[in-house]
C-alpha cells in the first residue's frame, strides 16, 4: 500500500492523537458500527469511531442493495426479526429517500403444491429431506403472513399472484412452463455505501465530541483497558483511553477480540457473491422489478436491475476469514444458471460482466442444517478488560441498522450511567433533509438550482446526493467546474468537494464508495489517470504519489472485482 506524505484528511487521526481518550471507543466502521456512533454522538456521548480500511469497506460494501423485511425468515420462525425489518424498512423509504425507494419485486412459481409438506417441518426445525422448490401454495401462506407485518398502515400494496398467461405478459422471457408469479413490494438501497456515509455525517455533525477516522486500526489492548491504534497509512501507533469499548468489526469480530486479549469464537460468517452485468437483453426482460426465486439447491437468488446494470447474486458458503474473500469462477458459473433457470432463451457470458464482488455475513456460530438457516438476527456479547468493558456485535444487517445502533447503544449509555435524549427512530438522515418527496417539491427544487447548474445537472446531484447537493451547487456557482474528461458524468469540483469533505484517503474510495463508477463499469485506465491527478492535488500527492495510487487502484480493481481497467467491459 503506497504510503502518503501529506494529506488533510488525516486530521481526523490528529484530533485522536490531539486528545487520546473517550467515553465510547467503536471499533469497526460498517454500516452498524456508524449507526451506533451516530446514536451515541446524537445522544451527546463522548465517541470515537475507527475502522482500519475505508469506511463501509468490508462486509457493508458487499450487500445485495435491497432493504427488506426479510420475508423468508418467517420459515425460521424469526417473526421477531421480520417485524423489525419490516418497521426499519417503511421507515427508512421516509427517513432516507433520496437513497431508499420502493422496490417491485416478482417471484416466479413453477409448481402449486410442492414443498407443502417440508417448509412446515422445516418452521418447526425438523432437518433434513430432498430440497424441494417452494410451491405457489406455500409462497402464497408466506405472503399473506408477510402482508400482515408489512403494509405500513396500508401504504404498502398488498402482494398479488397472477396465473401463467398474466404473468407472460409482464415477463415474456419467463420459462414457458411458469404457472404463476408473485409479486410484493420490498425496498431498494441503490447507493449503500453513500447511504452509509450521511449516517456518518449525521454523527461527526453532532459536535466535537464525536470524532471518527478511518485507515486506523486496533493492535492491542493494556489490562488497564488502553486499546493502541496503528494509523494504516502513516504505521505511526498511539494509545487511546476509553471507559468502554464497542467492537463492531463484523465478520472480523473475533480477530479483533483475539487482538484485544479477549479471544472469542462469537462468528460464523458465510460468503456472499454477486456480478454486476452491462445486458440490455436481461435489463429489459426484468421489466423494471427484481426477480427473487428459489434456485435447484434451495437457495433464495436475485436478479436486479439498478443503475442501468443488472445485479445478479448471490451464493451461501462457509467461509475461513484467513481466506481471501473473492467472487469465484464457480460463483460466476453458478450465477449463469440461476439465470437461465428463469429466463432460458437469454445468453450471459463473462464478457458482460463488468463488476464482482463478494463479502462475507457477519453470522453468528451456528449448527444449521444450511448456510441459509442461520439466524440474520443480532446480539451483543459482554466481556471486559480489565475494568473496561468490552461489548462485541454478532450478527446485523443493513435493514435494521438504526435499530440495532439504537439497541446497542442503549446498552452502551446503561453501563457508563448515561440516559438517552435524543431517538433515532423517526430522524431523517443525511441528505434527506428538506429533500423533495413529491413531483410539486421536486419541480420546485430542480426550478431553484437548475438555474444555477443547469436542470438535467441539478437532477443528477439530487439523485445522487439528496440535498446535500446543496454545499456541492453552491460551490460550483462560485468556481470554475468542467466535466471530466474520461468520465464526463462527474465534474471536477464535485470529486474535489467529495475528496475534501468525505475523508478520502486512497484512489479506491472514490471509484468503490464515494461514486458508483466501478460498479457500473465506468472505470477505464483513463479514469484512474485523470482520478489520480484531481484526488492528488486536493490531497497534495507528489508525482510518485499519484503513479503509486494509480497502480494500487488498478490491481485492487483487478484482483478483489475482477475489473481489468484497459479493458472495462469483460473482466477477467
């Protein structure tokens, strides 16, 4: 990793050192590690936040991008966790969305009665048996519970079944033999880690006493509860005094704690992949809603179309966290036939994919009969060290992250004697503020800014940004902006703004998580080279700076998403 002489955004790693102690140290900068820092940081606690890659890198940056209630945990008897979802879901379409938005979702059905017998044994935990494709009997049972969780007072539509000659109409690409299709409304999250990022802002916003760095990591901890932190780039180490400490590092969780001196067994993670296809042929055929099915081996696949890409995903497996984590050729073949298991006349082949990714679920240790049995469901661990507590998260998902930053948090004022004054539960987040909900207020805003940076640019930055695109139009009308030249949907102030106000670091937070150039395949050698040049002169990276982050850039693309920069389209 190259390393950096100079750069501001490393002021957030000056204001630990500059006072190296907090009330709350939170390990681990996920999405529900940020939930819990912004609860905490809202609720007045003195808080500090570090995550040793960018933020909402790890297992975060590999979700499917959906917010749902979670429809197929009813067959586990998880009511508890459905009901959950199903709240944070309704809620965040209102709280966030400029980035949550309702999401159609159709599930093809290929027979009526099948698994009618094995789903009630399985509700009751009875093991083992042939996989059996669910029937529409069974899908129709678990619906209409769903129903009862998820209609928001009536604002969400209730799920409707349509027979073989109505749903051919819709889907005509559908398998001939289709009998019906099922369709409800769940949610979709198409910019997570942007998502992620406003939460974060919402904290560090609340004052000073809620400081947060990335690129920093937990190397240790004293008996007398000191943790010592290594800054990733600089591998300078400082002590840093807390009266708790939260470790959120999801899937890493035990490594962390065998770093802390608390050595736990807590996980039990398993690999999720998906490919990101540039296919007109199956965007079309997925006629603006997700597909959601049943694969032969009783997994619960997707096809998604989003950003004018089709996401397609994703796999179960057991994984060892000493392993690299990666999207395999097998994945990818497997990905195929989940596919052509629905829409058979369609081709895919790797020259269309033009992304890949994969991440692993932060799951608890479990004996399940399958990967896909082990509770989605969250608890918190107590430990300590010393006289410092140490709470570990198991388990968590993007859906309930507010939920479970507020649960977690909770526990975190009862132990150091705090009391909460502020809820979460109802606050808008981020750019959501002010943002425009309805086709009125929308006109309106576009009429207000677009006469500064033009319409059509105006409501690409509020896609993008929500209202936060505000600071961004401000700038731009009193500076000089121009597109850039590789990739002219991006201007030159909006990266530097992005550069300076969102703590990047390297060349790959802006192509994976400050913008969505890598997932749609917009990243070319050229991009990386004009990338280089504008994050290095924010940031002042010499010559071999830039070369250095160019290059990084490039094999990180390349090994971890399979996206080969000279040729974009068709990774290896």
């Amino acid at each position: 990793m190259p390393t950096q002489k100079s750069n501001p955004a490393r002021a957030t790693v000056s204001a630990l050192t500059a006072r190296p102690s907090a009330d709350v140290l939170v390990i681990g900068a996920g999405i529900n590690g940020i939930a819990t820092f912004r609860d905490l940081a809202l609720n007045g606690v003195d808080v500090a936040l570090v995550e040793r890659d960018d933020y909402v890198a790890g297992a975060s940056a590999a979700s499917s991008h959906m917010v749902h209630g979670g429809i197929r945990y009813l067959e586990n008897g998880e009511f508890r966790l459905v009901q959950e979802s199903v709240h944070e879901r309704n809620a965040l379409l209102r709280l966030a969305p400029h980035y949550v938005r309702p999401l159609r979702t159709t599930i093809p059905i290929f027979s009526t009665f099948s698994s009618i017998l094995s789903a009630p044994l399985k509700f009751i935990g009875v093991k083992g048996g042939a996989k059996k494709e669910r029937g529409a009997l069974i899908i129709k049972v678990g619906l209409s519970i769903y129903d009862t969780f998820s209609r928001d007072g009536g604002r969400v539509p209730r799920h409707q079944f349509r027979g073989a000659e109505a749903s051919r109409r819709e889907l005509p690409q559908l398998r001939d033999d289709v009998k019906w299709t099922a369709t409800y409304y769940d949610a979709s999250m198409h910019d997570p880690e942007r998502l992620a990022l406003d939460v974060l802002g919402d904290g560090i916003a609340a004052g000073p006493h809620a400081r947060a760095t990335n690129y920093v990591e937990a190397v240790g901890m004293r008996d007398d509860g000191t943790v010592r932190l290594r800054d990733v780039v600089t591998g300078e180490e400082f002590d840093f005094a807390a009266k708790l400490v939260v470790n959120a590092s999801g899937p890493w969780t035990d490594q962390t704690n065998d770093a802390l001196g608390q050595p736990s067994r807590y996980m039990g993670g398993t690999k999720g992949s998906h490919i990101v296809l540039d296919h007109p042929e199956l965007l079309e055929a997925c006629n603006g809603r997700e597909i959601f099915f049943e694969f032969t081996d009783g997994r619960i696949v997707l096809i998604y179309p989003l950003k004018g890409r089709v996401l397609v995903g994703t796999t179960d497996l057991a994984h060892d966290m000493r392993e690299p984590i990666r999207c395999t050729e097998e994945e990818v073949d497997y990905f195929f036939d989940l596919v052509k298991h629905v829409f058979p006349r369609i081709h895919v082949d790797r020259s269309q994919i033009v992304f890949r990714f994969s991440g692993v679920r932060p799951l608890p240790r479990q004996d399940a009969d399958s990967t896909g049995q082990i509770s989605r469901d969250y608890r918190i661990e107590k430990g300590a060290r010393g006289d410092v507590p140490v709470l570990s998260l198991v388990g968590g998902k993007w859906t309930t992250f507010r939920a479970l930053g507020e649960h977690l948090a909770n526990e975190v004022m009862g132990l150091i004697g705090r009391s909460r004054t502020v809820s979460t539960d109802g606050r808008l987040i981020g750019g959501a503020v002010g943002y425009p909900t309805t086709d009125a207020e929308r006109e309106a805003w576009l009429r207000e800014h677009g006469a500064v940076v033009g319409r059509e640019r105006a409501a690409t930055l509020l896609d993008r940004y929500g209202t936060s695109a505000e600071a961004l139009i401000e700038r731009i009308a009193s500076g000089q902006d121009a597109p850039l030249e590789s990739a002219p949907a991006y201007s030159r102030l909006e990266l530097q703004h992005l550069v300076q106000t969102e703590q990047v670091v390297r060349l790959v937070d802006v192509v994976l998580r400050r913008t969505s150039m890598a997932f749609t395949g917009a990243v070319t050698s050229a991009v990386l080279d004009e990338l280089a040049d504008v994050v290095g002169e924010v940031l002042g990276w010499s010559d071999e700076q830039r070369r250095a982050e160019r290059a990084a850039a490039a094999d990180y693309l390349a090994d971890h998403h399979g996206v080969d920069v000279d040729h974009p389209q068709g990774a290896r």
